[in-house]
C-alpha cells in the first residue's frame, strides 16, 4: 500500500542539531538552530509567563470545551496592540483576524485563504529567506518565486535589485516580507527604504504578507513595527503573521495569531468567516494553554512590563554578543573586514563563509553552522565566543 511513498530526508538543521548533540567535544559552540539560548546556554523560561503558569494552573477554564475557531477573542484583542502599536486605530475597524498555531499556522492558514481566493497570484520572497516559506506555500499551491535581498558580493542588502524586481511584478502578486530580523541574514531595511517598498506595493497593487517572528529583538516592540505601520498608514490591504514561539520562549505551545487588514469593515467581517473556515478544515479549533499565558501577561501591567524587562535583556545580550565577536575578529583578522556582521540585526547573522569554511568550522573546531552560512547569534555567549572568534579568524 505505501511502498510508493517516498523517504522524507528530514530538515537539515534538526539533523545538524541532532549531529551537534552526538558530537563528543567539550568545547563544541552551537550556532544552528533558532532558538535563544541565554549565556547558560539555555532557552530560558520567563518569568512573568511561569507566574503567568501558576495563574493557569490555579484557574482552569470554566470549562473543557473547544475554542472558537478563530480562538480565545481575548487574546485576540490582546495580541493586535502588541502587532500593530500606536497604528492600531488605523486598522482596527478593517481588521479580520485569528489565533494560529504559532507564526507557521498564521503562514498556512494565510497561504490558503489565498490561494482559494488569488488562484492565479504566486507568491515572491526574498532571496534567501526562511527555507520553510517555501515549503509551507508550495505546500498550499502557491507558485513560489523570489525577489533579490542579499548581496554576496557586498554582503549588505541588495536594495536596488529588491525594488527593481518588485517593480516588475503584476498586479495581486504576494510578496512575503520581514519586517524585522530578517531570518536569514539579520539584514533589514531602513525606515526609509520600507517606505519606498510600501509605496511600490500601493502603486502596483500588490498584496503584502508580513511574516514577524522576532518583534522586539531588533530595535525594540514599538521599533521593529515600522514597517507595519507604514503599510497601515498607506490604507493598501496585507496580512500578517505574528509568532510568540520566541519572543515569549513559548515554542511548544505553538502560539500566534493572523491578521488580514482589509479594505473595509465588510470585507473584514467576510473574511473573518473564511477564516473560520479555513481553520476549521484544517485543524478545527486552536488549543488554549499558550494563549491563556500571553493572553494574561498582556492583561497585566505588571506583567507586561516584566516581560518587557525580560526580552529587553534577550536582545541587549545578543546585540552584545554580537558587538564582541566583532571586535575579537577585528583583533585576529584586521586584514578581514567584519562589520557587516555588527550591521546585522536580531538573532541571526549571514557570515558569508563558504561550504567548505563551514565544513571546517564543524570538523576542525566544533563550531557548527547551518549550511547557508546562517550564525544562530543566541547561541554566543562569554565562554564560547574566543573559541568562535578564532575559529572565524582561522578559516578565513
Ligand atoms: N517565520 C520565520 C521568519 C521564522 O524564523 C519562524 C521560526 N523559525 C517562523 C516563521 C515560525 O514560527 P513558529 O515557530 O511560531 O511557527
């Protein structure tokens, strides 16, 4: 019956993370995975979610029935303050939206509505980008194609390319955007050039679709939203996906929400019930736990601003890290030029290195890279990063 099925080869960087475990060395740093390990190289409970935990314990729901489709509705008004910020009375009254399944929920459920209703638009994401955008829209039948982002050469942002070829494309196409931390470069766009893309996206009537996985660890909660707000200034319709998996260490629980800004309160209305129906056939109804804890740290001063300390920290850490690591190649390689790294911004960064560096890295000194080239900038920290600095420098 199933001997037609073929093999799945797994995803390579949980098979590099599953090498990386098996790998006796002492001294091996891990650069791979998206996770944020803190300087104990671990990925942290925050407080104010495990307070958040103790709450939920102590006040199950009323009742063990399922969620709306389109989840807890408190969360929901909770969690599009944080998405949308002081730009929120922009969108509101236009504004469809659900909980997901974590930032790939949000992507699937997305993607789907699309396809159902954009049969002909493909979907156009920057070159690299994360590799399960692909695979995740494919997934949905939509044709995927991508725009320039990354420059080799100049290892900056190819900014010129990225506006000519979004120029190009027709009306309805699907542009998938990082509106901060990008994932993976750590390359993003300045305020200025996001309005340019905003203005493009209006005048060829394009359909922007955010993906923000990492808000608040670029620049700050309301920083990293710029572009968002750009877009809801411009009255042009998008969607947007939103994930706490990191930005609360909540990656089990599976935690997000969708947002589709609509062009009037009608249309909201209509599409907040196909995506009901599009939840509906896909897995029913969400689970509750997750957004019960960021539903009740958000209806908390308190504990919002706990949380708030907390991820200040995350980010400041990595900014850190990175800023360190900079400075140590800059003092065993002066004749190699990094500052591209302390441009980038967010958990991760595009070293550049070639496969054959990145073998070297892993075989020679322990230090383990995705394929890319992608540095996980969380997994630095102060007793691993000499050992990961002179091994940059000796590769080089
Ligand atoms: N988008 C991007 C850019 C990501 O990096 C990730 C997580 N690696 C996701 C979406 C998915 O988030 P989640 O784990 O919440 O599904």
């Amino acid at each position: 019956m199933f001997e037609h099925v073929d093999a799945y080869a797994g995803d390579p960087i949980f098979s590099l993370v599953e090498q990386f475990m098996k790998d006796p060395r002492e001294d091996k740093v891990n650069l791979t995975i998206g996770f944020y390990f803190d300087e104990d190289g671990k990925v942290p409970n925050f407080s104010s979610v495990d307070k958040a935990k103790v709450w939920a314990a102590d006040n199950p729901p009323a009742s063990p029935v399922y969620l709306p489709m389109d989840g807890l509705p408190d969360y929901r008004v909770a969690v599009k303050s944080l998405a949308f910020g002081d730009a929120l009375p922009l969108v509101d009254s236009r504004l469809a939206s659900t909980q997901s399944l974590g930032g790939s929920g949000a992507l699937k459920v997305g993607a789907d509505l699309l396809k159902r209703y954009f049969p002909d638009s493909e979907l156009w994401v920057s070159d690299p980008t994360w590799e399960n955008h692909h695979s995740i829209f494919k997934g949905a039948g939509v044709k995927v194609n991508t725009y320039r982002y990354y420059n080799p050469q100049t290892k900056m942002l190819d900014f010129s390319g990225m506006l000519e070829d979004l120029n190009q494309l027709p009306e309805k196409a699907i542009v998938l955007l990082h509106p901060c931390c990008h994932n993976p470069t750590g390359i993003d766009l300045t305020n200025e050039q996001w309005q340019q893309v905003v203005d493009v996206i209006k005048q060829r009537n394009l359909l922007a679709f955010f993906d923000m996985a990492y808000q608040g660890f670029g620049f700050g909660l309301n920083e990293d939203t710029q572009a968002i707000k750009l877009m809801a200034e411009s009255g042009q319709p998008f969607l947007l996906a939103q994930s706490f998996s990191k930005i609360f260490s909540l990656y089990s629980e599976r935690v997000g929400a969708l947002y589709v800004v609509c062009e009037s309160p009608e249309t909201a209305d209509t599409i907040q019930g196909q995506l009901k129906f599009t939840v509906r056939t896909n897995y029913s109804t969400p689970p509750s736990f997750g957004a019960r804890l960021v539903n009740h740290v958000l209806a908390s001063d308190a504990l919002t601003d706990e949380w708030k300390t907390e991820l200040e920290a995350m980010r400041e850490r990595m900014h850190t890290m990175r800023q360190q690591l900079v400075a140590k190649l800059g003092e065993l390689r002066p004749d190699v030029d990094f500052s591209y790294l302390a441009a980038q911004v967010g958990m991760f960064s595009y070293t550049g290195f070639s496969p054959e560096q990145i073998r070297r890295l892993k075989d020679e000194f322990g230090v383990y890279l995705i394929a890319s080239g992608r540095m996980c900038v969380a997994g630095l920290n102060t007793r691993n990063l000499d050992a990961t600095a002179k091994a940059f420098a000796a590769v080089c």
